[in-house]
C-alpha cells in the first residue's frame, strides 16, 4: 500500500504577494473542502496548490447562485472580480485576491480566505445618550428594550472601504462582510451584487455622509477615472456590461465633481438587513 502524498503546509494569506496569490488562484489545483451553510449561493471552502504552496480559498461556483431579478446580466461570480480589478485600480487591496477559473463544479470565482482578527471591533452598539469617541453614529435602534444606537469606527480604513463602495455601488456592505486583520488591515468580501446601472448603495458605513472627500481618496478616484478610460475599462468588460461600466465611470466622476461622500438615495433600502 502506497502511503497518501503529505499536503503541502497552507499558506497564511498575508505572506503572498498579490501577483502570486493570483497566480496560485488561476492555476492551482482546487480541492473542496467543506461549504459555508449561511450563504445565500453555494460557497465552498477550498484549498489550492500550486508549487508546493497551498493556501485557503473560497469557490463560488456559477451553477450554484441564485438568480436575482435586479442583477439579470452577467454572473454574480464575475461581479466578484470586477471589484478586484476596481480594488487594485484604485490602489487600497480592499478585496482580496479573486479570479474566476474553472472549478469542480464548472466555472467561479475564487478568492484568497482572509482570516479575520476576532478581537478586532469595527461596530459596536452604544446607549442612545452615550457620548462617541473615536466612533461614528450610523442608525438608531432599541436593544434590550432600551434606545441605543449602532456606530462604526471613525476609522480611515473603513473611511476608503466607504468610497470604493460608492464607486461599485454596492448593495450589500454588511459589517460580517468587513474583515479585519492581525496585522492591521481591512478586507471588504461579497461583492456580487455591485456594479447596477441603478443608484443602489446600501451600507452600514453612512457616516461620513456629505461631508468632504480626504485628499488621497480625491487622488485615488482621479487615477481611477482616468484608468476606466484604459486598460480597466477593457478588463471590466469581460464581466459587465458596457452600460454598467459607463455608469462606474459616472458615479467616480460624480465623487469628483461634489468632493463629498453621497448621500443615502430615497429610493432604495439606505441600511442592509440584517446588518450582520
């Protein structure tokens, strides 16, 4: 009897250079794993080798998403990468690594496991008369019977999570889609309903709302423009349509028209639900 080949020692994500990670996700081989119960489409956890390097992933699988009346063009999967390619356009890692590549269950997205710092707050819920510090007001609710409200941190991480998803107008910026890391930085999963032609922002991360655009977003989002107009304007048509991505190039040159974060639309839910 032939003795089972030893697995290959897993990869902490933070090691891999984004270029590698990409490369690892394209054209590692892909084993399932397990799959995540709670998503609303199948989501498998995956590992992926390549060159002795094996690392954690996530596989969503086309077959397996459940189809949505308001996003009927293209795939949910290649929604996912569309924000990857945005994300590393404009500069800040905000999604992790994500490619679509074919996978047991036929073609996906595939996307580098980010393990969040469990002892890391990013929302925290208050007494309605409790004086903030350091934190940011975003809905007023009842918890335990008694006035409270939700807040985010005043943080400037969070505060570039809120303008990339003013970009790829996301519809479903939950706080359990907000990773933070050991190491310090904020991962942002679950894009798959972004990029309507439709005003359809909804997130927990209203609170800088009307006021000024810090300098570096202002920097980023001018890059941004001009990069829509290029090489990304190409790459996004492989997974949107050319109206959606004439619309994201609307919405960036909004942002740098008004210098100011939107504003919540009255025409569409302002907050996910639930939240979490």
């Amino acid at each position: 009897m032939t003795e089972p080949a030893a697995r290959s020692p897993r990869q902490p994500a933070q090691d891999l250079a984004p270029g590698d990670a990409v490369r690892l996700l394209r054209d590692g081989a892909l084993e399932i794993e397990g799959r995540l119960a709670d998503a609303s489409n199948t989501t498998l956890y995956c590992t992926v080798t390549l060159d002795g390097v094996t690392a954690v992933c996530v596989h969503k699988p086309v077959a397996g998403e459940r189809p949505l009346w308001d996003f009927p063009d293209g795939t949910l999967a290649g929604r996912e990468v569309a924000a990857y390619l945005v994300s590393e356009a404009i500069g800040w890692e905000i999604v992790p690594p994500t490619v679509l590549r074919d996978g047991p269950l036929g073609p996906g997205m595939c996307q580098l496991w980010i393990e969040p710092d469990p002892k890391a707050e990013l929302f925290e819920v208050f007494p309605a008369d409790a004086e903030l510090t350091g934190w940011i007001p975003v809905v007023r609710a009842v918890a335990e019977g008694e006035p409270a409200v939700l807040a985010h941190r005043d943080d400037p991480r969070l505060r570039r999570v809120a303008v990339f998803d003013a970009v790829v107008n996301n519809a479903d910026r939950k706080g359990g889609h907000l990773l933070p890391t050991p190491s310090g930085h904020v991962y942002g999963v679950d894009h798959g309903v972004c990029f309507s032609v439709d005003d359809k922002l909804r997130t927990l991360l209203w609170g800088w709302r009307g006021q000024p655009l810090p300098d570096d977003a202002l920097d980023a989002l001018a890059r941004l423009a001009h990069d829509l107009d290029s090489d990304l304007g190409e790459r996004l048509s492989e997974h949107l349509t050319a109206e959606e991505i004439a619309k994201t190039a609307e919405r960036v040159r909004r942002l740098l028209d008004t210098g100011v974060h939107p504003e919540p639309s009255p025409d569409w839910p302002a907050v996910p639900w639930p939240p979490f």
